[in-house]
C-alpha cells in the first residue's frame, strides 16, 4: 500500500460540501480541515503510485469548489 497526503485548497464556504464528496471515495482514510496556507488535508491509501495520481487528478481535483491540491508521497524504505 501507498500512503499520500493531499492538501487542498476550496472556494470559501465549500469545506463542507467538499469534505463530505471527499469521504465518499473508498482511497480516503482521514479529512481534517487546518489553518494555513491550505483548506484542509487528506490521507489516501492506494495499491501504487499510479492509483494515488489517478485518484487525485481523476477524482480529488475535479470535485466541484476544490481550487488547487499538493500532494505529498510518503517514501517507503
């Protein structure tokens, strides 16, 4: 399994609506929202390297109201 973690911006207000989208797909373990330079922060778990891009591209950065992601790989040893 890989682990990543997706940080993302949303259009004011959108959090929830957002939050609620993201907890519908099966590779989302954890959302929180945080204070900062990002909205919120989500863990994903996925088979592959391949799987965590095409979740985040496919999935995560269409969703209506989400303006920008940044994701962080974790490296296995």
């Amino acid at each position: 399994m890989t682990d990543a973690y997706v940080m993302l911006n949303c259009e004011l207000g959108a959090e929830a609506e957002v939050i609620e989208q993201l907890t519908e797909l099966e590779q989302v373990v954890d959302v929180f929202e945080t204070i900062g330079t990002h909205d919120m922060m989500v863990k994903l778990q996925a088979e592959n390297f391949e799987k965590i891009r095409e979740i985040v591209s496919w999935n995560i950065q269409k969703l209506k109201n989400v303006r920008a992601t940044s994701t962080l790989i974790k490296k296995d040893n």
